[in-house]
C-alpha cells in the first residue's frame, strides 16, 4: 500500500487488491480511499475499486 498525505486532514491511500470467490476464479484491482480526520477519527470519506483487465 502507497499513501500520500495532501493536507494536514487529508491523505490518499491505494494498493493492488484480489478479490477472492468460491465459484469462480479470483479478480484483480485497484482499491483507492480517501480519508480525512473529523475532531479525533479518519473517516473515509470516498473509496474507488477499478477492475484490471
């Protein structure tokens, strides 16, 4: 996983993801999140999943 902190409350993060099933076989992706501080908490405030071909 690669993060990247583009302000004091706000940081990017994303990685390669497999998503694995019992019925067929597995998916490749990219998972990307968002996520900002409220008060004390990160929230996540988007989150993107893009299929690899």
């Amino acid at each position: 996983m690669e993060t990247r902190r583009l302000a004091a409350d706000l940081v990017v993060g994303y990685q390669d993801v497999e998503f694995s099933f019992t019925h067929r076989p597995p998916l490749n992706g990219k998972l990307a999140v968002l996520v900002t501080r409220v008060k004390d908490e990160w929230l996540i405030h988007h989150h993107q999943v893009s299929r690899l071909a």
